[in-house]
C-alpha cells in the first residue's frame, strides 16, 4: 500500500517521523497548522481542513493532531490521535458519514464519530438498488477493512426497511449488517400487504438481496398473524419467509393455529397472509450472512 506520510503546508516545511504502527494507519492532515512542531499538539483550520488515512478522505472545520504525553510529535508517528470538528464529512467508496466531531487514533486505526452522526451508502451505479442510510447515537469507522460499528439508537433504513437496534456493524464490501441489542426490522405496508415487524435476538440482513436472517426467539407480526419460532429466512422480493425451530402462527381473527412438523418448517407468504406447514426441514443459507473471520 502507498506510503502516507504527514505533510504540513508551512513554509513549505514537511514534517517526518519515524514509522511506529501500521502506514495504512498513518494520517495525512493538509492545511497550515500552529502549535510546536516539534512537541505538539497542532491546530488546523481550513476550507475545509482536509485529511486522509487509508481510504478515508475527512473534511472538517477545524483539526487538531497530538501526540501521547510525553512523546515529541516527531517520534510519535503511529502514535499519535487527531480531533476534527464542524461540519465533519467522512468519505470512502460509496459510504458518506457526517457529524459534528470525529476523533481518529493511529495506534488502533479506528475513526469514533459523533455529534448525531449519519450515513449513506449509495447502490452500485445504474443498480437500481436503494441506499441504505444508517443514523446512530456514535459510529465508528476501521480503516483497516471497509466495516463501521454504529452504537445508540441504531437506525437502518432501505428502501421500505427499517431496522432498529442497540448496535449495528456494516460490512461496505458484503453488503451485509448485522443488529443485536433488542434488534427489529420493520417492512412497511405497500400494496395489498400489511406492515411486517421481525423481532428476535440478532438480525442479520444483506441489504442488496433484501433477505434477511433472524435468530434467537423470533417472532413476525403481520396483521392479525403471529408467527414465533427459532430463526426466519425472508426474501423481500419474493415474499416469503421460512420460519424454523418450533415453529407456530397464529391468526388472533379466526383463531386459526398452523404448527410446524418436528421435521419440517413453516412457509409464510407475506404478500397472500397465508402461512403453511412443510413436512420437510427447510436449511437457512445462514454461510450467505456469515461476518468476517466467521467460519
């Protein structure tokens, strides 16, 4: 990977510094600073400040960059931290980040935004895919993999899906999230179809595909039925969802009951508010939601 190094637009005076952490995490700030540039910490400003680290391109108000008491700035390289603020914008690929504030650490590589952050990760050009926007109470931004962890009040929205949880982690290069803390996603009613609410105790879904996969406890309430078991495979274009691990929908209007053979599972299409029992078992392609490193 190219060699970042830090350059300050100062009388044409660049600063160097011995190499002490991964280069892919070294930050580059542009601008004119002020402050010790020997010792630190220095303050930039801007129109705006513009930075880059790894893939990620920040701008911002202000700046400021410091390194661990004690240490010059000029040994601290891989060390040191950097603090932007106002009006932040954060970029890599299709992802856009905004908030008030951003605080990046060289030694873990991890950009924390706050200051009611926001996200949108666009669909590949002429995919005709929606975006998928994320708010959260903070976000943070790993520059060493293309994944953002978003905490607080998660919200996730694509299309006309709406996920809710207490943390989200994206993954840009799989399209794939995955929500946990009192996770659920909402369908909202189009057509002849009512509202969808899924519920359970990890949500996982790949926002291009529309499929998701629900486990631990799950329940899916659409209109008068009510349909509870171990995890759920849905396909939001198709409709369908397959509801497996004791199995059981309940229509609270005709007091109809459909329960799942030992073996077998239930299919519920959510376009006809029809449920039925299969006899045969149904295998969610749970390797397709799969994180990384997970095996």
């Amino acid at each position: 990977m190219k060699k970042l190094t830090l350059t300050f637009a100062l009388a044409a005076t660049t600063v160097l510094a011995q190499s002490a952490g991964p280069e892919s995490r070294i930050i580059n700030i542009q601008g004119a600073p002020r402050g010790d540039l020997r010792n630190g910490p220095l303050a930039f400003t801007g129109s705006p400040v513009k930075a880059t680290v790894s893939t990620l391109q920040i701008q911002a108000s202000q700046a400021t960059l410091a390194a661990p008491s004690g240490t010059p700035l000029i040994q601290a390289k891989g060390k040191r931290t950097s603090n932007f603020t106002g009006n932040v914008v954060v970029t890599r690929g299709r992802l856009t980040a905004k908030g008030g504030q951003l605080a990046y650490s060289e030694a873990t590589g991890q950009g924390v935004m706050g200051g009611s952050p926001s996200a949108t990760f666009l669909p590949a050009e002429r995919s005709g895919d929606d975006p998928v926007n994320i708010s959260a109470g903070q976000m943070s931004l790993d520059v060493d993999n293309n994944v953002s962890t978003s905490t607080g009040n998660v919200q996730l929205r694509s299309g006309t899906q709406t996920g809710k949880a207490d943390k989200l982690i994206f993954d840009e290069d799989r399209e794939l999230a995955q929500l946990t803390g009192t996770p659920s996603l909402t369908r909202a009613a189009k057509g002849n179809q009512k509202e969808l609410v899924m519920t359970g105790q990890e949500v996982r879904a790949l926002t291009k595909s529309k499929t998701l996969y629900v486990r631990g406890g799950v329940r899916l309430v659409q209109g008068t039925l009510t349909t509870t078991g171990d995890a759920v495979y849905y396909d939001d274009k198709k409709n369908v969802a397959y509801v497996v691990g004791n199995a059981v929908s309940t229509d609270s209007k005709t007091k109809a009951t459909v329960r799942a053979p030992a073996s077998g599972a239930l299919e519920q299409r959510t376009d006809l508010a029809r449920v039925r029992a299969l006899n045969t078992a149904y295998k969610i392609p749970t390797a397709q939601f799969q994180l990384r490193g997970e095996k």
